[in-house]
C-alpha cells in the first residue's frame, strides 16, 4: 500500500493560538481511519488544511502518486483532484432537489462551460438512482432538500460525496444526530467505501468508533497524541488522562 | 437498478411552461402594440406611447440580466445600469457620427471644389464638440463611422469591462455587501468621469438626437418607433429564452448553489469564480444589448444615467417583481418603470390635503421606496408571488430559517416548496 497523503510538520495558529502544533499524519490508499480528540484539539482545522481552507504556517502536505502539494492549490481543485469533505452540520443545497444535488455532485468536468452544455447520460441517470438507493433516498428523488430529515440530510451528504468518486474522503462526525440504526447503516456505508479508497472519520463517540475497527488517531492540542488500534490508544496513560483527566 | 422515476428529458417547452406563456404574450402584445399604433395600425396608441413601451420592454431585458446575477447568482450587482449606459453610448455615437457627416456632406456640397476627407472629417467634429469647446475627434471616436464596429463595441465594451473588474473583484474573494459597494463604486466612477469635458463623450451634453435614424430621414418617427419596438420585443423574447436555457440546466443548478452556499460548492470542486465571472460578464453585455436599444428610442443619453441611483432601481424593480424567476424581474422592471411614468409624467391626479397638496411628481420617489420596503418585509415573492397564489404552490416551512448561509440566500419566504 503507498501512501495517499502526507501531512508533516504542519502549524497553524490563530491570533496566537496554536491550533495546529508540529502535526504530522499518514494515510494510505483504501485504509480506513478514524480521528479521535476532545474539543479543541484541532480535529477541524486538520480537515481545513487538508482541504485547502486554512493555510498552514509551516509544513508540507503532499497527495497523491506524484507527491502534489495541496498548499498551493485552490479548494476546487483539491476537490477535483480527489479529495471529498463531509461537514460536521449537514451542508445541502436546500432549495434544490435530491436528484439536483446529486447529480451536481457527481463527477463530472468542473468548468463553466462544460456545465453549461451539459446533458446528463442515461449512464448518468442511472448513477443517481443507485446512489439514491444505497443512502435510501429513492423516493425522496424529487423532493426538496429543505424537506429533509436531519438523518436524511446526512445521508444525502453521503451519497454527495460518493458522487464525487473521491480517492480520500474525510468525514466530520458522520453519526451526530442519528438514530441508532441509522448508525449503523452509516458504519457499513463507510466501511465499503474504505475498501476503494481512503477514508478519514472524526468522531467523538466511541462506541461508533469501536464498530468502526481500524486503526485510531488521537489528537490532543493540534498534535498526534497516539496511533494504533483503539483498545491500544485507550490504554495509553496520556490519552487517559486528555480524555477522563479533566 | 430499483424502480425509481427520474425526470424524463421532456422538450424544454413542457418542463418550462412559464417561458412559452411569456413568449406568447410578448408575441401578442407585440402584434397588438403594432395594430394600435400610428405607424401600421389604427392611431390609438401615440407615437410617443409607442416609443414608451418600447424602451419598457428594454427595461425589461436589463431587469432579466439583474435577476440572473441577484437572484439565481447572488451577486447584488449595482454596476448593470452602467453596463446598460455603455451600450447605449456605443450605439449613440455611430448615429451622432453618421447624421452628421450627412448634414455636413450636404452643407459642403455647395462648395465650388469637392471637400477632402480632412475637411469633411474636421466639419463633423466642430458640429459634435462645438459644445464642449473642441473640434478634433478624441482617439476613442476611432471605429464611430463604421455601424458593425460600433455594434461590436455594444458588446465588447461592457463585456470587457464586466470579465476585467469581475475578475479582479472575484478573484480576491469579495462578496456580499463589499461587493455590492465596489460595483458601486465602478459605476460612479465611470459616471464622473463621463461629465468631465474631455472624456470624449461631450461631457454633461452626453449624446442627443439619437431617435434619428441616418439615411432615414424621409421615415417618420410613427414607423422607426416602431421598428425599434420590434427590435426591442425580440430582443427581450431572446434574451428570456437564453436566460431561461442557461438557468434551466446544471448550470442553473451550479449558480443557484453559490448564491446559498458558495464555500460548499467550492468543495464540490465547482471554480465558483469563475462561475460568477462567467455570468456576471454575460449580463453586462445582455445589459449593452439592452441600453444599445433603449437609447434611440429616448433620443439622447447624458452621463447622469449611468448614475448609481438608476443601478439601485434596476435592484428594486427586481426585488418589487420578484428574485429568482425571470417572469418576475420583467413584471417588475414593466410595472414599475411604467407607473413611474405615470406618476412623473404628471398625469397622476394631485391629492389635495386642505393644508397640503401632494404633487406626485415629487411624491413618487417616497412612494417608491415606502413600497420597496413593504414589498421586502411583508411579501418578498413580490409580484411574481401572485402566480404561486394563481397556481396553488406552497412555500417551505422552515421556521424563519434562510435556504443557505450566504448574504445572498434565498430567504424561507422566498422559495417554493
């Protein structure tokens, strides 16, 4: 397995904090991994960087076979080149349908002019209705957005971001507001995805987590605390005390 | 593969049924302005009317390009009447340029030797910038003798001027109200600088006598009215099928996301600048077209039209009709612009108080902005709403909560469900 992306040596502070302390991150192709940490320890920031939304101070962050340097490219093109981000609050097009958002997702050329002269392909309808199987949406098609369910919403996110056919996919909290059988369902849904491509997951809860099974990164105070599996990263004196210490 | 029903490619008439009412309206209104007027009909409908309804219609087409850069975009551009006014200059100086070398071909005829270019060229020039106290060409009448070069202008001009400024202001990131006051500035700018003497547009005089047409001089004013109405009411059937066609696709779907929610359409891997530089340079050269119309048929445009002010109404009559679909941006930009006419044209009855007359020559401008601030509290579908009302649709429940966190977001009363 070679790597997919490389983060190293990577700060950033705001007004003088440091949210980002000398972080250094590595994921390989088709690896599942789950983000850990208690509030602040710079879970989100770290999907900003990666992301292209935060400019680091200092440090490199390279993608890919060739070893691009994300640092330099615009947002869209980090997204173009593979690199899909679930938000912590559902972000939807809400005034538009399910098939909408989907289809505006799904990968395709990116330019104006290609959009404008668009016409989707069968090929292309098809596509949709399955990914509107898989997060269980085929009946909400033509419906709103807006209409959505908070799960649903969620879900619809999901399937936005395997429209996208991303080769490294972070998501933000993915299980916030959802039943536990959706939960589940959820588990499963990234799970599969992780068997294609790399998958980053942020998460708090740790029962989630656990259903997960892979290997574990704990943040604390923008650096990598520890890594490994979770029941070893729980037995970690350090991250004990980070977690139940205050 | 489930049994799920996607939306069937239908011709573009039957999935947009409002464009083939608005195409067919126009059409009879066209044909029955034609019946009525002076020019080929039966006299009920005055000249001047016609010349009224005329410049209406190209109202009507700046409103659309409004509505595609506000309300499906997001971008509250106050810099569209500009782009109007720039169309109409370029327009405005082939036929002041044309015109006159006809009178001064005329007036140099009598002359016992034939005139030199040089003699004919200088004649032209002391008739135009007598006003301004010159009488040489300034480089930027260069192309003003040639009709397809100055047609060319009417697009190139405010175009070019649209993808410079939008792809500066764009590109650093501006949006929202900073925007808005940018765009502003470009068009006091562009204004103030039109008023001084030596910017080549004869200053303050601007260009005049524009509603005669060169070469026509023996057609009255009853048929180039009406010439230019036409031309006027297909431009605007033209301009809604663009409109439409661009809004209707992915496109559409792409833009209308930006105005709600333009960082997660940048994660999408959307360029959302250029998506907003495309569509902001495509409405000013639909609001050249429009400006290249409206000009003749007033007669003369002066720098005070390219003014913020008239930027600000363009937003209001949008916003009266109703963001966010085309119907309303032309229902708005008619409604308005003709009972301002009404009230201004002095017809409107005065309302005597006892101890004060109401003149709404004065009063129309309170009256305007009282409704536009009613218009945004308590109905803001506007006038385009009636046809929810007409039709039965309903809008979203969503608790006061807007479609997206951007500044330009649909808001909960402005969307359907």
């Amino acid at each position: 397995m070679s790597t997919l992306l490389e983060v190293s040596g990577v700060s950033v502070s705001f007004d003088g904090f440091k949210a980002i302390n000398n972080l250094s991150f590595q994921i390989a192709d088709a690896e599942l991994r789950a983000v850990i940490g208690p509030n602040g320890a710079g879970k989100t920031t770290f999907m900003d960087i990666i992301t292209g939304k935060t400019r680091p101070d200092e440090g490199r962050v390279v993608y890919g076979d060739r070893g691009d340097s994300l640092l330099k490219m615009s947002e869209s093109k980090i997204a173009q080149a593979g690199i899909g981000r679930k938000f912590q609050r559902p972000t939807v097009f809400e005034d538009q349908s399910v098939f909408d958002n989907l289809m505006m997702a799904l990968k395709k050329t990116r330019g104006p002019l290609a959009v404008l002269f668009f016409k989707p392909t069968k090929d292309d309808n098809d596509k949709v209705a399955d990914l509107a199987e898989q997060i269980g949406l085929s009946g909400a098609l033509h419906r709103k957005s807006g209409e959505l369910s908070h799960g649903q919403k969620q879900w619809l996110e999901i399937g936005m971001l395997l429209a996208q056919d991303p080769r490294l996919l972070l998501v933000d909290e993915p299980a916030a507001g959802m039943t536990p059988a959706e939960r589940e369902h959820t588990t499963d849904i990234l799970r599969e995805a992780a068997k294609t491509r790399a998958v980053v997951v942020v998460e708090h809860d740790m029962e989630f987590v656990r259903r997960l099974n892979c290997k574990v990164t704990v943040l604390h105070e923008g650096s990598v605390l520890a890594e490994g599996s979770l029941d070893h990263v729980t037995k970690n004196q350090q991250v004990i005390e980070v977690y139940l210490g205050r | 593969m489930t049994d799920v029903s996607l939306p069937r490619r239908e011709p573009f008439a039957l999935r947009f049924p409002s464009v083939m009412v608005f195409v067919a309206i126009l059409a009879l209104f066209t044909v029955g302005v034609t019946i009525l007027s002076e020019g080929f009909g039966i006299g009920v409908i005055s000249t001047s009317f016609v010349k009224t309804l005329g410049k209406t219609l190209c109202l009507c087409l700046v409103a659309l390009a409004m509505d595609l850069v506000w309300g499906y975009c997001g971008i509250l551009s106050l810099g569209h009447m500009a782009f109007f006014g720039l169309g109409g200059y370029a327009i405005g100086m082939w036929l002041m340029y044309a015109r006159t070398e006809i009178i001064v071909l005329e007036s140099l005829a009598a002359a016992p030797l034939p005139p030199t270019p040089q003699e004919v060229s200088d004649g032209i020039a002391s008739q135009i910038f007598g006003v301004v106290g010159a009488s040489e060409f300034p480089p930027i009448w260069a192309f003003a003798h040639s009709l397809p070069l100055q047609l060319l202008a009417v697009v190139l001009v405010p175009g070019l001027l649209a993808l410079v400024f939008g792809w500066l202001a764009f590109r650093s990131r501006v949006t929202g109200v900073y925007l808005s006051i940018l765009t502003q500035a470009m068009t006091l700018a562009l204004s103030l600088h039109l008023f001084q003497n030596d910017s080549g547009l004869r200053g303050n005089n601007g260009l005049s006598g524009l509603q005669n047409l060169p070469g026509q001089s023996d057609v009255s004013q009853d048929i180039v009215s009406l010439w230019f109405f036409w031309g006027s009411a297909l431009a605007l059937g033209l301009g809604y099928l663009l409109c439409a066609w661009i809004v209707s696709g992915k496109f559409g779907s792409v833009i209308r996301a930006i105005r709600d929610d333009e960082a997660r359409v940048r994660f999408l891997g959307y360029p959302v600048e250029a998506f907003k530089l495309a569509i902001f340079t495509v409405t000013a050269v639909i609001a050249g077209i429009a400006g290249a119309l409206y000009y003749p048929q007033a007669g003369i445009i002066n720098p005070a039209e390219l003014a913020p002010i008239a930027s600000i109404y363009l937003a209001v009559w949008v916003a009266i009709g109703g963001r966010g679909r085309l119907y309303g941006a032309v229902i708005g930009a008619a409604f308005v612009s003709l009972v301002s006419t009404w009230f201004t044209g002095g017809q409107a009855p005065d309302i005597n108080l006892g101890f004060y007359t109401i003149s709404w020559v004065d009063w129309w401008t309170v009256l305007l902005g009282l409704s536009f601030v009613c218009v945004t509290l308590y109905a803001p579908k506007g006038i385009g709403g009636l046809v929810d009302i007409l039709i039965d649709r309903k809008g979203p429940n969503r608790h006061g909560a807007d479609l997206g966190p951007d500044q330009g977001a649909l808001r909960e009363q402005e969307a359907d469900k």
